[in-house]
C-alpha cells in the first residue's frame, strides 16, 4: 500500500471538498459531511479533512505508480474547485 498525505493551505477546506465530492458523487463511491470527504476510486482512496487553515489531502493507492497519477488528479480537480487560489500548493509528504 503507498500512502502520501498534504496539507494545502485554505480557509475554504470544507466548502473545496464538499464541491468536490459532490463532482465525484456522480460515478464514484463518496462519503462526506462539512468536515470530512472519502472518495473511493477503482484503484485509490482519497480522504479530505478541513481544518479552519488547511485542507488535509490524503491518498492511497496499491501501487506507487497509481499513487502519482492519482496525486495529479486530486490536485488537479481540487485546483478547478479553487480556481480563486489556485494553484493551490501540494507538499506532498
């Protein structure tokens, strides 16, 4: 299992996950509340957190190669939500 997790600096965490889970709702596995999102892809579970300053991205996947495509993707898709900030920054650790 490969796991990488970022903190992205935001004051708008809850509003960028709702929206994005919502867009991932349609064809894909999603739980979420203001607090908390889970998205569950065919090959990656992204879990999203907000916190009053940041927004807590974390991704796993079964493979390191899934695992760096699936990073582009969420922060990707997480830039066009957040087009005001964007691009927002990824320290992915």
């Amino acid at each position: 299992m490969a796991t990488t997790t970022a903190s992205v600096p935001t004051t708008q965490g809850s509003k960028y996950l709702q929206q994005l889970c919502k867009h991932w709702s349609h064809k894909l596995t999603v739980e979420f509340d203001a607090a908390k999102g889970v998205v569950t892809f065919p090959n990656a579970v992204a879990t999203m957190e907000a916190q009053p300053d940041a927004l807590l991205v974390t991704v796993e996947t079964e493979t390191p190669e899934d695992l760096d495509r699936m990073k582009g993707v969420v922060a990707n898709h997480l830039d066009r939500f957040a087009f005001r900030e964007a691009p927002l920054p990824f320290d992915w650790k």
